[in-house]
C-alpha cells in the first residue's frame, strides 16, 4: 500500500463499515473527520484521535476528500439533499450500496454541486477493512481515482473499474450473483447426497474440485460469448440439457427441491427451440440477456 499519511479526510455515515472505514484512515495515520446522524455512534472513533464534526456541513467542508457509507441511495439523498453546501473542488466518494442507475443519478447530483465523484462498492466484511483481502471497487474519472489512490489505499485493495459510474455497482451485483449461483449448486449437490448419508463435510472437497475446475472454463467461454459464436467443442448444449433432466428427476426421486434444476433446464430448452441445441453452453447467454419470457 502506498498511503500518504498526511492527507485529511471525511468519513459520513459511521454504522459497523463505516465505523471500519474510519478506524482504517487513523490507523494510516490520516487526520480524520467524522459525521453521523446519531453521533453517539463517534465516541470511539473520537477516543483513537477522530475530530467529530460538529454538522454535515462541517464535515464536508473539512477537507478535499469526504467518503459516505450510509445504509441506502434513499439516505444518501435525505442526507445530502438537506445541506446546501458547495462542493466545489472537492471529491466525494460514496460507497453505499446500490444500483447503478442510483449511481449515475449521484453522480449527476455532485456534479451540480461542483464535486469530483467517484462511486464505490466494497466487497468485505467490516473487519477486513484496512488489510489487502478488503477489495474496494470504484468507478468514475479514472484522474480522480488516481489522486486520491493514496489515500484509499488504507481500506485495503483498492480498484478502479472504468468511468462509468454505474460499473463498480454493476460489479457488485454480478459477483453475487455468482456467489449465490455456486452456493446454491453446492447446496443442492448437498441436499441429493445426504439422502445417501454423505454428510456436507464429505461432498464439500468434491463441490470444489468442480467448482475450480468449472472456473478454468470461463475465459474461453467469454471469448465465445464476445465474438458471438458459440462452436460445441466440448459439449452441445442439448447434450447438456439431458444431463439437466438427469439432475431433476433423481432430486423429484429423491424428495430433494427441483425449482432451481427446473429453472435452468426451462432455459435451456428454450435456447434449444430457437435452434441453438448443436452450440456450446454460453450461448445462453441470449436468454440471460433479455427478461424473462
Ligand atoms: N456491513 C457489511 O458487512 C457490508 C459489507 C458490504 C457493503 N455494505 C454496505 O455498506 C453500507 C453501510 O453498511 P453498514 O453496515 O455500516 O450499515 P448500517 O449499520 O445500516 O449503517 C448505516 C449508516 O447510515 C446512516 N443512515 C441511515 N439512514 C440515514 C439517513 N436517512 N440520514 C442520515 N444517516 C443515515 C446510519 O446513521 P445512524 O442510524 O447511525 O444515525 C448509519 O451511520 C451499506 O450500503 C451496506 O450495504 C456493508
């Protein structure tokens, strides 16, 4: 990390992450202004060498950089609509969660009131923060993600991701979905061998073999899916979509939740209809692209 200790910044929004983002920049040895609505919440943070603000205004006006973490786009705008401040010059980086249609407004927003913006999605828990496992994605003007780099190295690996402020969001949400999506295949793996007496423990090795294996497949299926041809040179999708079958009828057999199998293999059939059975698996990527029907 390549800190700039001497560099003040903002923190607003002070629950369990932004509690954490605070710690970090003292820690890092940034003089550190902090603001919360319930500003009891501060009293720590004030006792390892914070300056509590006296008002939003105050704090925003602190320094160059002010940071927001607040629960929702909805109290960002309550929050900052109430002040009137002019914020020219400085930068704001908001890392609440959100979409990324609520990011472009933001950044809208700062920029009538003259502020850089950077948008931002961290992807940690509140006790990683500070350390390299704390990945902290941002977009925006990659310019102002670079001056303020220094600082923001303190809350761990910091990334900016292009300037569109909708990507670290964006970001966000496809990396859940890929979490969600491997731990509900583990899970019903999980579910089928426990009808045989194979406990979690047991299966989990194998779930991640599978899982690393299948996670080498991903580059040269993106380049399927980026030139739009879709050769099967491994498998053809409807050779899949009979594997899909297998899988629901041994979970029905079984007793075991088939909704997800179902789901998936409804996809399938449906890109097998519109004459895609004889190409390789990411060319559902079509029905992942459109609503459902
Ligand atoms: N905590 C985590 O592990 C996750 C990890 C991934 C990213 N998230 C996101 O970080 C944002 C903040 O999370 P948090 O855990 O700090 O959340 P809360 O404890 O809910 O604290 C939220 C702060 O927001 C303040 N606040 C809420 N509404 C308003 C409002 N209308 N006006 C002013 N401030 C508001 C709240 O203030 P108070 O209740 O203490 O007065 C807290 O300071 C979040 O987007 C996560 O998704 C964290």
């Amino acid at each position: 990390m390549n800190n700039k200790p001497d560099t003040p910044v903002t923190v607003v929004g002070l629950g369990l992450m932004g509690q954490a983002l605070a710690g970090a920049f003292l820690k890092a040895g940034h003089p550190t202004t902090v603001w919360n609505r319930t500003a009891a919440k501060a009293s720590q943070l004030v006792a390892e060498g914070a300056r509590s603000a006296p008002t939003l205004d105050d704090a925003l006006a602190a320094g160059p950089l002010t940071i927001v973490c607040l629960t929702d786009y909805q109290a960002v705008h309550e929050l900052l609509d109430g002040s009137d401040i002019q914020l020219d010059g400085r930068t704001l980086i908001n890392l609440t969660s959100g979409d990324s249609a609520q990011a472009r407004e933001t950044a809208d927003w700062a920029r009538r009131r003259g502020a850089r913006y950077l948008d931002g999605a961290i992807m940690a828990v509140p006790q990683a923060i500070g350390t390299a496992e704390a990945v902290i994605l941002h977009s925006g003007p990659q310019s102002d993600f670079e001056a303020h780099k220094p600082t923001l190295d303190a809350l761990g690996t910091v990334t900016h991701l292009g300037a569109d402020h909708g990507l670290a969001s964006l970001y966000d949400v496809a990396g859940l979905a890929m979490m969600w999506s491997v731990l509900n295949a583990w899970l019903q793996g999980t579910a089928l061998l426990r009808t045989a007496g194979v406990d979690a423990a047991t299966y989990a090795p194998f779930a991640r073999q599978i899982a690393t294996g299948v996670a080498q497949w991903l580059p040269g299926y993106a380049e399927q899916i980026d030139s739009g041809s879709f050769p099967a040179e491994v498998s053809a999708l409807e050779t899949d979509a009979r594997a899909m079958a297998h899988l629901i009828e041994e979970s029905e057999a079984l007793g075991v939740n088939a909704e997800l199998p179902r789901l998936i293999k409804k996809m399938a059939d449906r890109s097998i209809a519109a004459g895609h059975g004889a190409e390789q698996y990411p060319v559902l990527i079509e029905e992942f692209s459109r609503p459902a029907a």
